[in-house]
C-alpha cells in the first residue's frame, strides 16, 4: 500500500495544492512554520479523519474560508482507493471511500494503517493517563474492529452511569437495581477490553525494548508496563467497594477508563529521570514498535509519517534509526525537517527511491 497523490484545499494554511508521492521516500523540507507538517497532517486525516495535532476540526479549515477538503489516491491490493475527507462550517465532516460516504467513522480506521512519530509525542510523557491510554486503543483498533465498538459501548455507558449518580446526588435518592444495570454493563465490557489491553501489552513490550536498544546502541535498560487496578481485583469488587466515593463524587472513580503506561528507564520515571535525548528516544522506540506490532497483525505495512524526528537527537541516535528505517522493511515514508542538506545527505546513504518538496 501507498499513498500516490494527496490534494488540500483550504487545509490549515493551504489554499489549494496537490502533491505526487514517490513509492518509498518522500520528504518535505523548509523553515518553521511553511506548512511541512500541516502536509502530513492532512495524510493522517486520511487514515483516521481526524487531526493528528488539532482535536477541534474548524480550526483545521484555512483562516477566511468555510470549508477544507483533503483528498487522497492510494494504491493497494493492485487498485486504487480514493478517499475523501471534508468540513464545511456549520455541518458534519463527510468521508468517502471511492464515492460511498460513510455512516460510521470507525468503519475507516485500519483500512489504511499510519503510524506517526511528532515532537508532541512528548506528551505520551508529560501528560496524564488518558493520553497514554489514547495510545494503547489506537495500536489496537488499527487491527481489531470489535475492540474498537467495545470502547465506544464502555464510554457511553459510563457516561450514562455517571449521569444516574448526579441524578442522585441532585435529588437526594438512590436506587440500587437502576445502578446495577449499568455496572453489569461496565463489567462485562470493561473486563473484555483489560484482557486485550494486557494481551496486547505482553506482545508488544519485548517490541518496543528491541527497538530501544538498537537506537540507544544497549547503552541504557528501559521498561514500559501495563497498570491497571484490574490486576489485582475483579472489577464487579472494584465498583462494591468504591460505592460510596462514587455517590458522593458523583462519577465513576474505578474501572479500566483508569488505566495507565509506566514508562521507566534504568528502574525511574523517564519523566524525570530521563534526558531530552532518551526521552525522544523512548518515544521513537514506542513508535516504531507500534508500526512492528501493526504490520504483523493487519499484514499491510502502515505508512510511516516522521515528524522534526531529527531534531534535539545526537549523531550516533540518528544514524541508529536510520539503520532501523533501511533494514526494517518499511514501506513509504514521509519525512519533515528544516535542514535540506542534512535530509539529502541521509537519503543517499541508501539506494530508495526518494522526492524532496521544498516547500520555501
């Protein structure tokens, strides 16, 4: 699978541009803030019809215009597939497939299987459990459609659980039988998605440690683990004993939507322990795992977006990712960096097809 051609109209800073993509290699280069990353932005749109950067998708439409469009020709499966994402102020965002819109989002996601590696990745770090955990449901709803359903039951029942205990609270009552209805729901669904968290979890670690070593050249010992108060209790316990913090926070303080990623180097934290080098590297580590683990179980090589990957990264970490995007099969890629000589000078260290766009 590759992307063959890409047409923006009115995205971000993009008036209307169309762009012709080598099979292998694919660079975008030019000053900060030109639009190299808005380019890639708009390939992701394409897999997930969403921004990678921007959660709210007004913003995503050119400032004094009323609409964007993203249009993008694959080639996959000896066919080309069309796609077709678009917003127009004051409606829904449309998404076609070779002409047929879709009702459901979610029915898109995995048929063209990206993985993106962007300086704000740091926020996997930097933030709280429900980025972390955003990360562990897109690996695996990029190839597992049922536990892609599964997350959209559990939010919404937990959304209506947590919408009886305010009712509670509000009218000073409580009714045990209606609240059971909703925990029987949350446990049932709940207790299926921990086990493919953990499932997921125990295949993809010993990934992620390879990837690490080979960038960091075995130098440091990293560790990623799975927390989650599901491993030591059953969640139908959890909610028994959590009952009366629940009535009187009125929300849901338990269950798998409390899920979190340890990330550890030499046995601490990499939040605090961890250089601005190794913590980059982390993350690129945990990248490239995910583009392993998603290639092995979808058997399509997911195009790989690398976003400023060169930046604030030493000599010896670059030359060792490098080796890992030749000797990787990797499929196409897309790469941003400000410094055309330094992308060339990469690029030629081995014989893929490549295209440079200066976007100066």
């Amino acid at each position: 699978m590759y992307l063959q051609r890409i047409s923006l109209v009115n995205f971000k800073n993009v008036e209307s541009q169309t762009f012709d993509f080598q099979e292998k290699i694919n660079c975008f280069v030019g000053n900060n803030g030109i639009g190299k990353t808005n380019v890639l932005d708009a390939i992701y749109y394409l897999s997930f019809a969403k921004s990678y950067f921007n959660s709210i998708a007004g913003q995503n439409i050119r400032h004094g215009e009323d609409f964007f469009m993203v249009e993008g020709a694959y080639f996959i499966n000896e066919r080309e597939e069309k796609i077709i994402c678009s917003l127009k102020k004051g409606q829904k965002k449309v998404l076609k497939r070779n002409g047929r819109i879709y009702e459901k989002f979610s029915e898109h996601i995995g048929q063209f299987p990206l993985v993106i590696v962007s300086p704000t990745d740091r926020d996997l770090i930097a933030e709280g459990s429900e980025t972390r955990r955003k990360f562990i449901d897109g690996v695996i709803s990029q190839q597992d459609k049922g536990y892609l359903q599964s997350l959209i039951a559990y939010n919404k029942v937990l959304s209506q659980r947590n919408a009886l205990l305010k009712y509670f609270a509000a009218n000073r009552t409580f009714n045990a039988l209606n609240l059971s209805i909703y925990d029987t729901q949350l446990i049932s669904i709940g207790t299926e998605i921990y086990k493919k968290r953990n499932s997921f979890l125990e295949r993809f670690v010993p990934i992620f440690n390879q990837k690490y070593q080979t960038i960091s050249e075995k130098k440091e010992r990293v560790n990623l683990s799975y927390k989650s108060q599901l491993h030591t209790i059953e969640f139908e316990q959890l909610l028994t004993q959590n009952l009366e913090k629940d009535k009187v926070l009125q929300y849901t303080g338990v269950g798998i939507h409390k899920d979190d990623l340890s990330f550890e180097i030499e046995g601490y934290p990499i939040k605090k322990f961890g250089s601005q080098g190794q913590q980059k590297s982390y993350l690129i580590a945990l990248k490239l795992a995910q583009f392993e683990f998603i290639k092995k179980q979808s058997k399509v090589t997911p195009i790989l977006l690398l976003d400023d990957i060169f930046d604030k990264l030493d000599e010896h970490r670059v030359s060792q990712i490098i080796r890992l995007v030749n000797e990787g099969e990797f499929g196409q890629i897309f790469i941003t960096d400000t410094h055309s000589d330094r992308t060339e000078k990469i690029l030629k260290q081995h014989d893929k097809s490549y295209e440079i766009f200066n976007l100066n």
